[in-house]
C-alpha cells in the first residue's frame, strides 16, 4: 500500500491539472460567445466607422462643391449682367440687340435679377425714347406716327414677355417717353388657337409709371395696367382693348378719338380728361372719378365682348361732376342692337348734358341736382334726349331739362323740385310720386282723373 502512495497523489494531481484546465476553457470558449475581449469588439466596429466618416466628409466636400458652383453662377451672371449693360450703350444696333437679348436670358435664368433688369431696360426706353423737352411732337390730322426705334420695340417686348412674380417692387417707368405707334399685344389668342398654353391672358404692366407719356395710335389689347401711374398721358387715336385700368390714374389724359372697348377703368381717376369723340363700348367705368372730363361728342354704348354678349358701358355710381357730356351718346341703338349705358347712381351734379343721346339710360337714384356744400350748379340736360330713360328716384333738383325729350321716360319718385322743364316733352312720362313742388314748364295737374298727356 505505501508503494502506491506517490502514484496515488499524481493520479490525483493530473487529475486536478485537468479539470483546472478545462475550467478556463470553459471561460475562454464564453468569453468567446459573448463578443470576446473589448478589443476585438472595437476592432469589428471600425469598418462601419470609417464609412461614417467617409459619408461625413462626401458631405460636406458636396456642399462646399455646391457653394463654391452657386458662388461661381453668381460670379457668371455678374459677368454677363455687365457686359450686356456694356452693350447697350454701344453705337451699332446689332450690338445693341445683344445687350437686350442678353438682359432677357439673364432673368430667366436668374430670377433674382429680374428686378434690376426691368428698372435698366426701363431707363433705356426713357433714354432712347424721350419726349422732347418742348412737349409732344405735333402731328398733322390723320398722320400716322414714325415707327419705334427696332431696340427701343425690342426692349419692350422682352418687358412684356419677362416671367410673372419675380419683379420684386419695381415698376415699368417709362415716364414722358415717345411710344407713338406703340404695339403692346397679349399672345392669348395663339393661347386659345393651339399656342402656348402658358401665355397670360394679359401682359404684365400693372402699376406702370407713364406720366406724360406720348402713346398715340398705340394699340394696346390684353395688357394689365391696373393701378397705372398715366397722368397727363397722350392716348389720342389710341386701341385699348380689353385692357386692365382698374385704379389707374389718368388725370388730364388725352384719350381724344381713343377706342376703348371692353375694358375696365373701375375706381379710375380720370379728372380733367379729354375724351372727345372717344369711344368707350362695353367699358367699365364703375365708381370711376370723370370729375370735369371732357366727353364732348364721345360715344359710350355698348359692344360685344370676346364671348358675342351684348355689354353696356358700366357707369355705376360713376363720378361725373362738372364733366362735359355735350352731344355725347349713352343711348340705346337698335340698329347696331347696342344698349344704353348703366348710369346707376352716377353722380352728374354741375354736368353739362346739353344735346347728349340718354335715351333708355338708367339712371336709377342718379344725382343731377346742385351740389349747395361746393356751390355747384345742378345739371344741364337742355335739349337731351331721355326717351325712355329710367330716371326712377333720381335727383334732379334745379336741373335744366329746357327742351328735353323725356317721352317714356320713368320719374317716379324723382326730385324735380325747382327743375326747368320748359319746352320738354313728357309724353308718357310717369311722373308717379314725383317731387314737382317750383318745377316749371310741367304740364296743368290731371282733370277728372286723366293722366298727364
């Protein structure tokens, strides 16, 4: 038994060495199926990492590349801002086209040049295009006007055919420049005949600034002009047609033999303009100041619209103080199958209607009586012709209607106090609740129930 002491104790060791062994075989082979050491970890996120950082950096290298590229566009379009400028001052035409071509590409490019490429091509029609200082070139009767410049007309189409929305607060000024014969045409009608369905339905001129300037025998269709700046502006024998007019202002503006047709002048000012023998058909003149206007002789009924409808001219509530209505034509004409003029509630008080065609006119709630406050006389309707005009409710305290042909007409309710109505035919007038009280020339009270004559 003692000799198999020591080989006991060895068995035993080994034994122990053994399972020692397989003890932190067990630990490596766990520490394994849990990710192994820190170090391996880190080593196994390093790829994922790097891509990271590659993608990181592509950024920003994309975005400096695309800084610098937007710098470099701005840098070009500067460029060629400069030398169109540079172009446009030249001494050859055909050098000078380039410049004014040039302008247009540059705002349809860079839509945040517009505004300074519209106020330099504006300069340029002013400069190139000038009144003379002595006032409007005078003109024979019926003389045509001399053609525009070639780049003074290409400047201005480029204006008119430039994007919409980007001007910014800069205006069109072409103030007391020359544009006889100026041709401004909308391209709605190659629009609605297979042409390019983008083209506006009117070129963009709004707010324009056009203070003494000369556009006679302009032809001006489709064109915005709403808010227009065109005080002491020429339009005499002037096209304008289906043009924006809303708010514009045209004080002293000479519109003589002007067409206007289907256009809208709502809330216009039209102070001390001249209008003799113009025609306004189917025009809006709603709320429209025409205070001290001349409309000798004008024409203002009705025309056919784009869509064959019969529109009358609007007057509504038009301000017509001491405007000169002389032999102008408001009336109704069956054989042109064109209606009278609306004059609701158009202010006519101190207006001289003298000989003016007003027959089938409303002017329902119309004023025509003085005006005491500003010491303005009432209207003169002397020799007018009111047939059938509707006159219901209408002022015509004091008004001189000496020799008026009011056959037909409707006064119920209207104020003829004082009015003179001498020599005037009421025919079949319907003077119902009418106020008569010092009115001269009426016809002796009914008898025995009978009407008026």
């Amino acid at each position: 038994m003692r000799v198999r002491g020591p080989a006991l104790r060895h068995s035993i060791t080994r034994r122990r060495a053994a399972e020692g062994r397989q003890v932190r075989n067990a630990g490596r082979r766990s520490d394994r199926s849990r990710g192994g050491t820190p170090w391996l970890t880190l080593a196994a996120t390093l790829p994922g990492l790097a891509a990271l950082i590659a993608l990181l950096f592509n950024w920003v290298s994309v975005s400096q590349t695309r800084t610098e590229l937007q710098i470099a566009q701005q840098e070009q379009y500067t460029t060629r801002f400069n030398v169109a400028v540079t172009h446009l001052g030249s001494s050859s035409a055909g050098v000078r086209f380039g410049g004014i071509y040039a302008l247009e590409r540059i705002m349809q490019d860079s839509p945040r040049d517009q505004p300074r490429i519209i106020a330099v091509l504006s300069a340029y029609v002013r400069t190139h295009a000038a009144v003379p200082t002595d006032g409007f070139p005078r003109m024979k009767e019926d003389e045509a006007p001399p053609p525009i410049e070639p780049d003074v007309a290409a400047a201005t189409e480029v204006l008119a055919e430039r994007p919409l929305g980007k001007d910014g607060h800069t205006k069109i000024n072409w103030q007391n420049t020359d544009l006889r014969g100026l041709e401004l045409q909308t391209r709605r009608l190659e629009k609605e005949f297979g042409g390019d369905p983008s083209a506006p339905r009117h070129l963009p001129f709004a707010f324009s600034v056009l203070n003494g300037a000369d556009l006679r025998h302009a032809h001006l269709e489709g064109v915005d002009l709403h808010g227009a700046e065109a005080d002491s502006a020429n339009l005499a024998d002037a096209i304008v047609f289906d043009v924006k007019l809303n708010d514009a202002s045209l004080w002293e503006a000479d519109l003589s033999r002007a067409y206007l047709d289907s256009s809208s002048l709502r809330n216009a000012h039209l102070d001390s303009a001249i209008l003799v023998d113009a025609l306004l058909a189917g025009v809006d003149l709603t709320e429209a100041v025409l205070t001290e206007a001349d409309l000798t002789d004008a024409v203002l009924t009705g025309a056919h619209a784009d869509s064959d409808e019969v529109v009358p001219t609007n007057l509504t509530r038009a301000d017509l103080i001491g405007a000169n209505l002389t032999r102008a034509d408001l009336g109704s004409n069956e054989e042109l199958d064109t209606p009278a003029a609306n004059l609701t509630g158009a202010y006519l008080v101190g207006a001289d209607c003298t000989g003016a065609d007003l027959n089938s006119v409303n002017l329902t709630r119309a004023n025509l009586g003085p005006d005491e406050e500003f010491d303005i006389p009432a209207a003169n309707l002397k020799d007018a012709d009111l047939t059938g005009a509707n006159l219901k409710d209408a002022n015509l305290t004091g008004a001189n209607l000496t020799g008026a042909n009011l056959k037909d007409a409707n006064l119920t309710g209207a104020n003829l106090t004082g009015a003179n109505l001498k020599d005037a035919n009421l025919t079949g007038a319907n003077l119902a609740d009418a106020s008569t009280d010092k009115a001269v020339g009426l016809p002796p009270p009914p008898i025995n129930g009978d009407p008026h004559p």
